[in-house]
C-alpha cells in the first residue's frame, strides 16, 4: 500500500466504527496512543466505493483529533466491502491490546459469513482462537440461520473436509461449561454443550429486544418475527436440557409471553401465569395506563416436578382472625392427635409485589434491569431442591446465581456480556 496524507475530515468513521470488531474505543490506549503520536506507524484505510474507511487505526485516529491533528499518515488501498470487513476483523490480532472474548467471537462471525467454506482450523489460525470458538460458532450462525449448512469444507491446499462441521476440530477441542460459572456463550451456543437432562431449574429473564444497549456485544433490536424464531430455538433446547421432573420460568412483558405462549405450550406443560407487580413512581405515560408489571411463565417438563409449596410463604392478610392465629401457633389435629406445625403464612399467589432494582437499592450493579433477588429466590426455594442445579441462559447481574447460592443449589449460567461473569463471581462471592 502507498502511504499519503489524509485529512481527518474525509474519513468515513461511521462506517469504520461498524467495521471495527472492537466493542469500543479503550481510553488508556488512546491516552498512550496521544503521548508517543509521532511514533506510531500509519493508518490503514480501504477506499469503498469513493468512501475512505479506517479498517485499522481507530485509537489513533481519536489521538490525532484529540491532538488538533487535521491529517495522518495513512496506508491507502482500493477495495470492496467485504475487503474492508476482513481486514478490520484481522486488524488487531498480531498489534494493539488484545480482543477480549466477545470481541474474538464478533471477529471469528465476520471471517464465518465472509468465508463460510473455509475449515475451522483456518479461520482459528487467522483470528488466532482455539478451533473450537470456531466450531461453537458455526453452529451458532448456522442454528440461528445466518449461516447455510455446508456439505464440504476446504483448507488453503483446495483440500475439501468431510460434511460434519465438526470434522475438523478434535473431540477434546470442545469447549467445557460446568457449574458454579457464567460461560461467555451465545445462548444457542452454551445451552448445546450442556449435557442433555441435566438441568432441574430454568429461569431466565432475556434481552426484550427494546434496543438496551449491551456493550455492543448483543444485537437487541430485531425485526419482531425474527425475535419470535430466535426465541423458539432456545425454547427448544431448554427442553432437552431439562430434566423430565424440571421447571421453567421465563419473565418479559405480558403481550410478548402471550406471543410465546402458543410455542412452549407444544414443549412444556403450562402450570401459571405470574404477575409481578412493582410499585413505583418512574415511567409515567401520558398517553397509555403506566406499566408496573411484568408476567413470569411457569413450565414444566412433565407431570411430576418440585413445588415446595411453603418453602417461600406469604404472610398471612388477616393474621388477627382467631383461625389464623391457630394456623400461626400450631396445634393437635382433634381428630387423628397429629402435631400439625406452625405455619407462617400461605403458598404465594399468583400475583407477587416486589419493588424494583433502583439505583439507591442496596443490591444494584451496574447492570441494566437487574431482576430482585428475593423473587428469584421465591423460585428457587420453591421450584428446586437442594443440591439441584439451577440456569439462567441470560445471566447478566447474576440474580439467579447468587439465589442459587444462597438457597444452597447448583447452578450455571451464560451471558454474551463478558462483564456478566465478573459482576456474578463478585456478588456470588459477597453473598447478595
């Protein structure tokens, strides 16, 4: 590539951002990338269609602006789109800090759906991940219907590779998930590699595909069919993950769990539809009734299952009438002289009020729409044994991991988010 000026005014950054595999801009990169500029070597930029595109070189295209630079140095090439996404898919695996997770599985996507017939070992050697990440991913692209199903793959010789997508990753170069743990999964990815009939409680509460922002590592604005068909595919392993004596809650906004309804009636057996009720002050409408609820769909997977029916009960409302106050002491069945214990209150409705996770509540991460610990644990400690073990496909905060805990079960978890792990070993480890 020859190397020219190029002001900083012609570069198309918009499409360079997007183009970039980066979750976004590190401030200790640029701050060291300002104090040495004129050491730095040139840009690289991709001509497109008459738009100059940056496909390596965004941390120091921020330093020269932060500098009062009008130009770089820049390495200037023709090319197409597709040229352009590889090479900034590729720009930052052998210089500059190193991709993070979320970020090596945004890389290896892009080379997936640029060269879907290449082996996996090829493009792993190319992003320098384990064969593998590949692997997972594919099956991810391809389970999800971004990505065609192959019949023969090829290496760099021409030399084509068995069908199974498979063929070229050894079987002990399979990922491991286990318990006690948030994996960086893609949810389709992560629920495929847990042993089927392993899971004795699902709950998950998961990205509502309002446009919540997720560090740019998950897309949560859908065309809302495609949505729909995204969520049935993990419906779907959920039930072969599932033990025949396993329970499922899912929780989103009402209109949307009557959507699903109709699909996990086919895969599970409907128990109840839940509705928690949060009182609060915030989202006020002046056009519509105000939101203050959301439903939580309880499943199983057969006929027989947990329900510990007094394990989280709810107080009694008339704890001064003389039958309750019997209830609440104890007493000799008459009859049969059994010693019916006291009972502190009822087996919850259907209808839980719990308030929201505020940005004052003594539980609150840094995390969007955190879900409060109790009703997690009214789930767990209802819908669960001790001992048993407990996922959430969508962990984010790590409600459902520090519930699990605290109610002594198992559990593991999967969040695209690599902060999800890290906020969920904090709190799990505090306790709350």
């Amino acid at each position: 590539m020859k190397t020219e000026k190029v002001r900083l005014a012609d570069l198309d950054m918009v499409q360079s951002r997007q183009l970039c595999v980066r979750v976004g801009l590190d401030e200790e990169t640029v701050k060291a990338y300002t104090a040495c500029f004129d050491r730095l070597p040139p840009i690289r930029v991709f001509l497109v269609d008459g738009a100059k595109v940056v496909v390596d070189g965004n941390h120091r295209v921020e330093a020269a602006r932060r500098l009062d630079l009008p130009e770089v140095d820049a390495e200037v090439k023709k090319g197409t789109t597709d040229e352009a996404a590889e090479a900034a898919a590729l720009a930052n695996v052998g210089h500059g800090k190193p991709l993070s997770n979320a970020e090596k599985r945004t890389a290896v996507d892009r080379m997936l759906l640029l060269h879907p017939g290449r082996v996996n070992r090829w493009i792993a050697r190319d992003v320098s991940v384990a064969p593998s990440t590949v692997t997972g991913r594919r099956h991810a692209l391809v389970t999800a219907v971004q990505l065609e199903r192959l019949s023969t793959l090829y290496d760099e010789d021409g030399n084509e590779w068995p069908q199974d997508l498979d063929a070229d990753v050894k079987e002990t170069d399979a990922p491991k998930v286990f318990p006690g743990k948030v994996h960086t999964l893609d949810v389709l990815e992560g629920l495929a590699l847990l042993e089927d009939s392993s899971l004795d409680l699902v709950f998950t509460d998961p990205p509502y595909n309002i446009g919540v922002s997720y560090s740019g590592t998950n897309q949560d604005r859908m065309p809302d069919q495609a949505y729909h068909d995204w969520c049935a595919k993990w419906f779907a392993l959920l039930r072969k993950k599932l033990k025949d004596t396993g329970s499922l809650y899912v929780m989103h906004y009402p209109e949307v769990c009557a959507e699903w309804k109709r699909e996990l009636d086919r895969l599970f057996t409907f128990r109840r539809w839940l509705t928690w009720a949060y009182p609060c002050n915030v989202g006020q409408s002046p056009t519509n009734w105000t939101r203050a609820q959301r439903t939580v769909l309880f499943y199983t997977k057969g006929a027989t299952y947990s329900f510990n029916e007094h394990a989280d009960p709810q107080a009694f409302r008339n704890p001064n009438d003389k039958r309750i106050k019997r209830l609440r002491e104890g007493y000799v069945d008459e009859e049969t002289g059994e010693v019916v214990a006291p009972q502190e209150g009822v087996t919850p409705y259907d209808w839980w009020e719990f308030d929201l996770v505020k940005n004052v509540s003594a539980e609150k991460t840094e995390w969007h729409n955190q879900v409060p610990l109790a009703l997690v644990q009214r789930v767990v400690k209802v819908s669960s044994n001790e001992g048993d073990l407990v996922c959430d496909p969508f962990m984010g905060s790590g409600t459902t991991a520090v519930a699990a805990v605290t109610c002594g079960r198992e559990w593991v978890g999967f969040d695209q988010e690599p902060k999800s792990a890290a906020v969920t070993a904090e709190r799990v480890a505090a306790g709350q």
